[in-house]
C-alpha cells in the first residue's frame, strides 16, 4: 500500500486489449450467448481494476457478463481509504494508500479518464509560511539530511557533495531496474500466467532474490547513501529495512516524481472502476465459505443464509489468509500464507508545530515539516520487524486545516510507527504536558484517529510467488504483493487477471457459441 506523501509506485504501461492484433468483430453466436457470472471478492485497488478490465476485454470480444463484488467492508478501496479530521467531510484525509505519479499509468489514466482532480504530493505543496526545513531525516540521534525545497534527491547539489556519485548512480540503478520492470505491461510478457516466469524471463528474479543492502553494495552505492537516504525511504515505504527488503522494491522507493493525489482521496479511482463496470457491488457482506463442483465448474459462494449464489468465475482479489474462506475446496490450490507488516497509523490535529527539543535541536530551531527515519551509524537490524533507535518510521505535517470549533488554523500530521504511539510520546514530540491522570490535553490535540493495518507483506528476498490461477476458473491478484505491493501494482494484476480470464473464454469457446452459462 502507498501510505504517505513520500510514497512512490513504479510505472506501468497501459496496453490495450486489441493491441498487436487484430479487433475481434461480434457476429450473430455473440447475441446467443449466454452471461457468464463473475465473482469478484474484494473491492480494493485489484478488485475494481479486475472488474473494470474484465467488463472492458469482454465487451471488446462480444461475451456478455455478471460481475458481482463482495467486499466484507462499508467502503471501496481496501487499503486506500480517507478519514475525515474532526468528522468533517471538508478535511478528508488518507488513511491507507495515498499517492500516484503520473507514469503509474492505469491510475493516472483513470484518473484522467473519469475526470477527478488531482493535485501535488510534493514537499511544496504544503504551506510555505511554516518555519522548518520541509523534510529531515532522523537517525535517532540527529539529523543526518535536512532539505529546504521541493528538489529530488537527484538534483539538489548539497546531497551530491555530501555523496559523491551515489544519487547519480542510484537514479541510473532505478531506471535500469524500472526498464526491466515495464516489459511486463506488454506483450509477448503480458498477460502472464505466471508471476514467476513473468519475473525471471524480465531479467528481475536476481533482483527481487538480494536485499537490498546487497543490491546496493554491489552495485557501488556508497554505505552512507544507502543507510541515511535509501533505507529513510524503505521504512516510511515499507517500514522495513536495507538488510531485510529485497532489491527491487528497495528500487521501486527511489522512484518519487510527480507525486500526486486525487482530491478527496484515492479510493474514488476504485470506486468509478467499480461503476464503470456496471458491476454488482455488495458491501458488509464477507464471503463466509465457498464450494466447487468439479463437475459443472460451478462455485457456490456462501455470503448468509439466504445469499448463496453459483459462478463460473471466481476472483480473489485480497489476500487470502485475511479472508474467511479458509480451507478451501480440495481441486483449486490454497495460497501460501506470507508474513504482512503490522503498521499503526496515527492522525492528529493541534495548533502545535513538532517540537525542535524531541530531535536534539535547539528550542530555536524550528523542526521540519516531515520528518523520515533511519538508523544510526553502527546499529543494525537483526530482524525484520526491528525500528531501532527512532522508534518509529516517520511522522508528517500534512496540511493546515481550520478547526470547525474555533475557526483557527491547525496542523494535521500523520505518524508510521509499529506500535500505537503513547500520550507521553506525543506530549514529547509536540513539547506539551499531559493532563494530571497522564492524557493529552485537548487544546493540544483537537482531534485523533488511530488504526492498525496488515499494510503490506515484509518483502524479503525470493525467487518464487503465488500462483495466479488456483485452479479451473479461480484466480488470485494478492501474490503480487509480495513482488511489489503498490496500489498500482494491485491494479496491474487485477489487470492482468481479467485478461487472462477472457483470453481463457476465447480459446475454450465459452460464451460465444449460445450453450448454457451459469
């Protein structure tokens, strides 16, 4: 999931349908056939880019269909989803996945397409009359880099003095990588059966096997690059670090231009998908158990006592060890449970601007704006859930918002961390004194949301991932996350899925030659 302003996605490629090769023409058999019925569970980023792909590919060969979508939550979008500060729709803020660039290319072009606005992510876009540096990043024990404008890593000239040729070979390392990356949006690669073979016939199984660490040492990035700025971005990324992520989404963190946002939050994109594909969408209704009879093809959806429905399709577009659908039938294959992050997002307003004293500066001197972490000099991670010295992975001044009870101008802010943050802990880092029973004060913090997410899986070093068909006519988008978790990469797969189904129904025939569908 992108869960920042710093988040970055890879860039993808948008490939037609009918690209390469010639248009299928309906003929008279279309008009005959039957639906086929589509069960989507999961109404998140793969989800509705499944749906919205399926609907799109089967139009354009002719073959009816009924999509149905089972999301267990109140709401679309899965781990890209907004809160609002003080319970006010006019300050929403995103809770889970919350930035795209402009080369993510499905989100952008439906963005585009279904005319949402979007706006800036970048460090500027927050209010220049703030005193501080518009980022720092913290080691526990000082600042190692602070920054003052809105410039990349790659073009400000105090971190090339400071690093010599990293930056410059760490962009043209992210690019070699990225360029690899691309293939897999376009034929002969996409659409791929196998995430795997997908991987290694792109030249990036050596890459997703190293971490990073090693990925960087051996491709001459200096030590000190590597821990103050690359591992910053891997924690507020991916709340792991340099040892323990692999390589490649160790180089998806370093592609950050063009950071944007859609107005209101990023879940809208699924939402329009979802609309757009004229898909029933059925919300507080977990998917509860599933059958299939091998001998019709048919899956048996149980979702309540009176809502058992057949399809001949099935999608799970979540990860399946956060479902209820454990064990499934004996004939489709059982996804491999994967160890995911626990991440707490904490989000707070104050009129109360982060605490210079907190970081080690002097009371003068203002802190800045979004403050990143990574460990000090000599520390290392002996596992993959290790924070280290910090004791959390990044903390942002998101905007100034209006409080709607005083009418004055507050901060909103948002902290990774991988435990809930104390009342000692925030009282500290905005230099305040809790209450005498040990609370906040609530002149202090106006207002304050926590939530815990399964963000994201810990990405460590593989050769092999999930396997994307489970069996006849089941599919699985979630293995993906373990090769690179992003919300455009969800896409991607539901993408990619929906390809595979109809191309699937082309070579079988189905539902174009009027025999019965269920």
């Amino acid at each position: 999931m992108r869960t920042s302003w710093w988040k970055s996605v890879i860039v993808w490629q948008f490939a037609d349908f009918t690209r390469g090769g010639q248009v299928v023409l309906q003929d008279d058999r279309h008009q005959a056939a039957r639906p086929r019925n589509v069960a989507i569970i999961g109404a998140g980023a793969a989800g509705a880019s499944s749906a919205y792909h399926l609907a799109q590919y089967a139009a354009a060969v002719g073959i009816p269909v009924n999509i149905t979508i089972f999301e267990r939550n109140d709401y679309v979008g899965g781990r890209t989803t907004t809160v609002n500060a003080y319970n006010s729709s006019e300050h929403p803020i995103e809770l889970g996945g919350s930035i795209f660039i402009e080369k993510n290319r499905i989100l952008f072009e439906a963005a585009k397409a279904f005319n949402l606005t979007t706006s800036s992510a970048s460090l500027s876009s927050r209010s220049s009359d703030i005193p501080g540096a518009a980022l720092g990043i913290w080691d526990g024990e000082q600042f190692v880099v602070t920054q003052n404008n809105e410039g990349s890593w790659w073009d400000t000239a105090k971190l090339l003095y400071k690093y010599g040729l990293a930056p410059i070979r760490t962009l043209r390392l992210m690019r070699a990588t990225t360029e690899k990356f691309f293939q897999m949006y376009d034929a002969p690669i996409f659409p791929f059966i196998s995430l795997t073979q997908a991987a290694s016939d792109v030249g990036l199984l050596a890459v997703t096997s190293a971490t990073g660490e090693q990925f960087l040492r051996e491709s001459n990035i200096g030590r000190f690059f590597a821990r103050e700025i690359i591992q910053a971005s891997t924690r507020v990324n991916y709340a792991q670090n340099l040892d323990h992520i692999h390589a490649l989404e160790t180089m998806v963190c370093m592609a950050v231009e063009g950071a944007m946002a859609v107005e209101g939050g990023n879940w809208q994109i699924f939402d329009r998908m979802i609309e757009e594909s004229k898909a029933t969408l059925l919300l507080n209704t977990p998917v509860k158990a599933l059958d299939h009879d091998a001998s019709s093809g048919t899956y048996t959806l149980h979702a309540g006592s009176d809502s058992n429905q057949n399809f001949s399709t099935l999608i799970l577009a979540h990860p399946f060890q956060y479902s209820s659908l454990s064990p499934l039938p004996a004939t489709i294959h059982t996804p491999a449970e994967i160890d995911y992050v626990t991440l707490h997002v904490t989000l707070f307003t104050s009129p109360r601007l982060l605490s210079p004293l907190f970081f080690g500066l002097a009371p003068d001197k203002p802190a800045p704006h979004a403050v990143l972490t990574t460990l000090p000099e000599g520390e290392h991670a002996p596992d993959r859930k290790t924070v280290g010295t910090p004791g959390f992975y990044s903390v942002s001044l998101l905007r100034q918002v209006t409080s709607p009870t005083t009418g004055a101008s507050e901060f909103a802010y948002k902290i990774f961390s991988p435990a809930p943050p104390t009342p000692a802990f925030i009282a500290r880092l905005l230099g305040v004194q809790l209450t005498a029973s040990g609370e906040l004060k609530p002149e202090d913090v106006t207002w304050l949301y926590r939530k815990e997410w399964q963000s994201y899986p810990y990405e460590v070093p593989r050769r092999q991932f999930e396997m994307i068909s489970l069996g006849e006519g089941a599919w699985y988008t979630a293995g993906i996350e373990s090769f690179v978790s992003t919300m455009e990469t969800s896409a991607l797969m539901g993408k990619n899925v929906a390809r595979l189904v109809v191309d699937q129904w082309i070579a079988e025939g189905k539902g174009m030659r009027g025999h019965h569908e269920v």
